[in-house]
C-alpha cells in the first residue's frame, strides 16, 4: 500500500527534461526570419554534406533520456497501455518535440533543420524508450518504486527530481567549484541591455559597490556550503539515519564526478581534475564532516539549516564576479561545439539553488498547516 502513495518522479523530470531540448534546440532564440519555403521543407533535403560522428551521436544520446522518461511515465500512469503502447506513446512524444524543433529552426538563422537529425533524434527516444520497457519488464521499474517507498518519505517527489538535476546542473562550468546560482552579474548585464535607449533605463538602481573576487576563506564556505546543500536536501526526505549515513557520500561523490567531467569536457581530460585544489579539498571534507555531525537531525531542523546554508551561500557568490579566464570558457561552450549543451546544463545551475528554495518553503509550509 506505501507504494501507492508516491507519486512518480518520471514525469516532472519528462517535462524539465523537454523544456532543456527546447532551449537547446532554439538556443539563441535571436533574429527570426522567414526564408519563404515552407518550414517542413527540410523533410526532403538531401543527405547532408558535411557531418561528424559527434553531431550523430548527440543527437541520438540527447533524445534517449526523454524516451525512458516519457516510457516510465506511461508505464507508471497508464499500465493499461501495456509494454508496447508505452514505447510507442514515448516515441511519439519525442517525435513530436523532435519535429516541432527541427521545424521552428528553419526560422532560425543560427540554426540548421535537419531531416536527419529528425530521425536520429526519433531514434534516440526510440532506444530510451525500450530501455524504460525492458527494465519494466525484468522488474527494476517496481524494484525502484519499492526501494523509494523504503528509503524515502511519501511526498519526496520534488526532492529526488532537484537531487537527480544537480549533478547535470554542475556540467557547466562555475566559476567556483559547485557554486550553483552566480547570476546577478549576468542579470544586471541583460536587464541593462533590455532596458537600453528605453525611458526605464533611468529606472535601474545603480549598484553602490564594487564586485570583488572571494578571498580563499570565502570560496572554501562557498565550496563547503554548496557542496552540503544536497546533502541537506537529501536528509530532508530520506527515512532513517542509516539511510542517510549511506547517501551521505554518494552526493558528494556524484558532485565530484559531474564536476570533474565538466572540466574534462572544458579544459581537456588530462585537467578533470584541475579544480580540486586545496581549498575545495577542504570545503568538501568540511561538508562530509557536518553532515555526518547531522545525521540524525530532524527533517525540520535540517529544513531550516537548508535555507540558511543557500542564503548564505547565494548571497556570498553573487557578491563576486565572473574571472575573465572563466569567461573565456563560457565563451567556448555559448559558441563552440558545446551549444548544444548551452541550455541543458546552464540554465540547470542558475536556476537550482532558487528551485531548491522554494522546495524547502513549501515543504516547511505545508509542514507548518499540516501541524
């Protein structure tokens, strides 16, 4: 019966997963133009001239997450469909994000409508979708509701989908080591652009200091603070200490390894682990070392000690500003052969830490009615 009360995780991170392509796919979402032919037309276009084994492998690799998503929803909403009618239904939801992208990018001067990225992309939710099917089938789709019934409170739903987005969230570089969350600079840059040559220019308040590096004490708490966030975040839902003593290790090991491969994939593979220097070595430990003091803390005090620990460290990243080495390497991933990652992964890290935020309030929030 405990089974029953929780509501699949699949679906909301089906959705987050489908906005990502959209962002990807219409990244940079500038200068729309009609080429008057029709925007289908790319359906007939011959074999493409120019092509690499990285452009066909990422376009079946990005669509293979959205098929298993969408075919564990079917199969965990609609059972009725059967085994066959959830690969389907799957299918034919990336088929149609898949054919409603390619199309949208023939007004997109930036980008190339391709027929055979349609159907290297139908291909790819294809594979997900049979590999949501034989996992069903073999028993691991019910293994896993089981085990999140055991190891999870009922309403962990919002939790498990953050902690699964965070390691994707730390694929694009930050310019401190799992400091998820660093847009004022950029916000304050691109609302100044909006407002440019407009009446409401004289509106924006001027900023009264100066943004100032972090000094080596400040970015090991930020390391150390935002490295024991998820953790937090993972204590907040789990059932038992035990539970918590073994996922404990496990985030922080995920953010390590999501971290390491974003320098590998920015800065060559012989520098995956450039950043782990010795500040961040200690910011890590620090973070091991409270949670472990926090193991059995009431969900409510960590909760609380949640939203102080991304204040704090939000308020402190925000307060620094973006290196220009750092800039260079944005610059690689917004125009290089990484903007199909652009959107997957950087909007994941702006946006996490404010998304976590609101988890925890209305957690608390409805904690408080319930009480």
């Amino acid at each position: 019966m405990a089974t029953q009360q929780h509501k699949s995780v699949a679906l909301p991170l089906a959705l987050a997963y489908a906005a990502l392509i959209v962002y990807a796919s219409l990244y940079p979402f500038a200068d729309w133009r009609d080429q008057g032919i029709a925007p289908w037309a790319y359906l007939a276009a011959p074999w493409p001239r120019y092509w690499t084994a990285f452009d066909f492998g990422i376009n079946v690799v990005g669509y293979m997450p959205l098929g298993f998503l969408a075919g564990i929803t079917v199969l965990r909403t609609r059972p009725a469909a059967g085994v066959v009618g959830a690969v389907l239904r799957a299918t034919a939801a990336g088929a149609a994000i898949s054919f409603a992208m390619e199309t949208l990018q023939s007004y997109l001067p930036a980008r190339i409508p391709s027929n055979v990225d349609l159907g290297l992309n139908i291909a790819g939710a294809f594979a997900g979708a049979v590999l949501a099917a034989a996992l069903e089938r073999f028993g691991a789709v019910a293994h896993w509701h089981r085990t999140r019934s055991n190891w999870f409170v009922e309403d962990s739903r919002g939790g498990l989908v953050l902690l699964a987005l965070w390691p994707p969230a730390l694929l694009f570089p930050a310019a401190v080591t799992f400091g998820l969350g660093q847009v004022f600079e950029r916000v304050e840059t691109a609302i100044s652009e909006w407002l440019l040559d407009t009446p409401f220019i004289d509106w924006l308040p001027v900023r009264q200091f100066e943004l100032e590096p972090l000094v080596p004490g400040v970015e090991l708490l930020c390391v150390m603070l935002g490295a024991l966030v998820p953790c937090l975040l993972a204590f907040l839902i789990t059932r038992s200490i035990a539970r918590r003593a073994i996922l404990l290790p496990l985030t922080l090991l995920g953010g390590m390894a999501a971290t390491a491969l974003s320098a590998a994939l920015s800065y060559g593979p012989e520098h995956a682990w450039a950043w782990l220097s010795l500040p961040v070595q200690i910011g890590i430990a620090a973070a091991l070392f409270v949670g472990v003091l926090l193991l059995g803390a009431p969900r409510r005090f960590c909760a609380a000690l949640l939203l102080v620990a991304l204040v704090v460290h939000l308020s402190l990243l925000n307060q620094a500003p973006e290196s220009a080495y750092f800039a260079q390497t944005l610059a690689t991933w917004e125009q290089g052969r990484f903007i199909r990652f652009h959107g997957l992964a950087q909007w994941l890290g702006w946006l996490w830490p404010f998304a976590t935020l609101g988890y925890v309030l209305m957690a608390l929030s409805s904690r408080a009615k319930g009480a």
